[in-house]
C-alpha cells in the first residue's frame, strides 16, 4: 500500500503459495490411500475417500492454528500467514467434502433426508463409546462455513474488524468440536492406541505453541507505570530502534511508539485489516507497514496513503529526560499529531493535536 499502489490480484507469490497447497493436499491424500490400500487390502475406495479427506482437513486445520504463534515466535513463519485464508478455505473445502460423503455413504440409503437421519441417529449422548459424534463434525463444518464465507475482505470492511475478528476466533470452538469428533469417531471404530496418540499430539503441539507464543509477549501486556501526571512512562527513547517501535500497554489499549528520523510517534497497535499487530512492523517510506499484509499508515495522523482510507487512533506523547510519555486518551482515528523532536540535551520535549 503507497500513494503508487495497484491492486495485484494472483501475484507471482500467491500463485506459488496455492500451487504448493494444492500439491501438498493431493500428496497427502494419494499417500493416505496408497498406505491405507497396502496394511488394508479390503478397504472400499469410498472408505479411504472418507477418511483421506478428514485426514487432510484436520492437518491443514492444526497448520492454520500454528501458523499465528510461529510468527510471534520468528519473523521467518511471516509468508505463511499472509494468504492463511487461502488454507482456511482450502480446510473448509476437504472437511466438506469429508462430511458431505459420510452422510451419502452412511446416511442416503434410507426413508429419511440424509441430513435427518444423521440428526436422528441411534447414537446415545451418556455413552462416549455410543455418543453421535457426527453431530460435532457438522456443528464445526457449520462454523468453518461461515468463516469461509466471510474470508474476503468485503466482508472485513462491511462486518468492521472487531465483529469480523470476533467471527473468525470461532476456529478455536471449531477446533476443540473436530478433535471431539475424531476422537469419538476413533474410540468407536479403532482399537489401536497409535490414533489416539496422533491426536494428543497434534493438540499438544497446538496449545504448546500458543502457550510459548503468550510467554514470549508477556512483557508487551504488562501495564506501564503511570506517571505522576497521569501519563504512562512507556520505555526510554533509546530502547526503540529506529524504524522501528516499542509495544506497550496504556489503560488497556496496547500502543505502538515509533521512532523515525529522530521524531516519535504513537499510534495503535492495532491494525484496521485483520487486527495485525503494528508495532511489529517498520516505517517504509514513511509509513508504518503492517508486518501481516503491508497496510500502511502514517506515523503523525494514523491514515492510509492515498487512495485508501483506513484510519488508526494516535496518542499523544511526550520525551522527559530521555523517557517516552504516553497520554493513555487515544485521539479519535485519523487525528494529527505533532510528532516528537529527540533533541539531545532537552529535557522536555511534547507531541500534541
């Protein structure tokens, strides 16, 4: 994004991310049947389709879910998240088809709609061993719907983020529906402990991630001391690199104070796009760029280059002594901001509307 920017649809970069996704998909599930067929001879073809496609959704599933905290952890993970919701979609898509079917496999033989006759199964809710647990799979391809549907960024804009990110955190009810579907679906069907260990694995690998990624930012959430004026003293100026910004956390709302060409600024961690985290992102060309998906925003009023329109809150700021005051009043989005000059050898130095 840039006064010079122009819309690049399929890019070179999102051509070679989907051509690796797709081929790493067809890998998965022509390697799951070819091994499916040589331990189990008698396996029906509708069988293996079934699971193959399960099988692929729940990896893709768990790789969505790694993808966020591998990026809080190392900057190298970065080109993975940014087309992610072409691996939601494509999950969505083979856990259909999984769903889809089961239900014409198991559930179209009858006097009943498919659909009805899964609903009204013979399974027993106080049994786990009996439990229906198609009704979780269906509950969670029901969310991932939704999820996929709103993926495009119509829908960011018309939902606004908050109400689109609050959507979209519905993966993680998802996710805990699918391993109960899988693992009920295994206790009724396998006897082999080697599924059940994949599984917790899986999930292990999931939460240990989001638990080490947490731990990692647990210095970004505690609260900056006040300052007897009532601003929070955020850091020194010498601990923000230039470019670059210090995240902190003022009255609840994390900030991001910049520092460029011997000025600072204070704007909202918060991206207008996905929520991205600004802060983690440096000034190009003069913009604060999202390191998530190059939004960009100027540093002194928090708007978009021409011709885009997004808008951050700025917070005011001041440099006592070598330390970065922040007033924890956000100004509305789009407000100037004087940034602050570092002038060595003054001891007060204040950025206001």
């Amino acid at each position: 994004m840039s006064s010079h920017y122009q819309a690049v649809n399929w890019n070179r970069f999102k051509q070679t991310y989907d051509l690796i996704l797709i081929s790493a998909v067809l890998l998965c599930l022509g390697s799951f049947g070819l091994a499916t067929f040589a331990l189990y001879p008698d396996a029906t073809a509708e069988t293996v389709l079934i699971r193959g496609l399960g099988l692929t959704a729940l990896l893709l599933l768990h790789i969505v879910l790694c993808i966020g905290p591998l990026c809080r952890l190392d900057r190298r993970f970065l080109p993975l998240l940014y087309n992610r919701r072409h691996l939601g979609v494509a999950m969505f898509l083979l856990a259909l088809g999984h769903g889809t079917f089961a239900v014409i496999q198991f559930h179209a033989g009858g006097d009943l709609n498919p659909l009805v006759s899964l609903l009204v199964s013979d399974g027993q809710i106080g049994r786990l061993s009996a439990f229906p647990f198609e009704w979780l799979g269906l509950a969670a391809v029901v969310i991932l719907f939704f999820m996929a549907a709103t993926s495009h960024d119509f829908w960011l804009a018309y939902l606004t983020p908050p109400v689109w990110k609050a959507l979209h955190m519905l993966v993680y009810v998802a996710y805990g529906l699918l391993i109960a579907h899988v693992a009920l679906g295994i206790l009724q069907a396998e006897r082999s402990p080697a599924f059940e260990a994949a599984l917790g694995l899986g999930v292990m690998i999931v939460l240990g991630l989001h638990l080490a990624a947490a731990f990692r930012e647990r210095h970004a959430e505690a609260e900056s001391p006040k300052a007897p004026s009532g601003w929070s003293d955020v850091c020194a100026v010498d601990e923000i690199k230039e470019g670059r910004a210090r995240i902190a956390t003022v009255a609840g709302e994390r900030i991001a104070v910049f520092r460029h060409e011997g000025k600072i600024s204070c704007v909202s961690n918060v991206c207008r796009h996905q929520n991205g985290p600004l802060g983690e992102g440096r000034i190009v060309d003069g913009c604060i760029t999202c390191p998530w998906h190059g939004y960009q925003y100027r540093p002194d009023n928090g708007q978009s280059p021409p011709p885009f329109t997004e808008k951050i809150p700025t917070f005011n700021a001041r440099v006592v002594q070598g330390r970065v005051f922040v007033d924890p009043i956000p100004n509305p989005p789009g407000t100037f901001v004087k940034p602050v000059v570092i002038a060595s050898g003054n001891r007060a130095s204040e950025g206001r509307k």
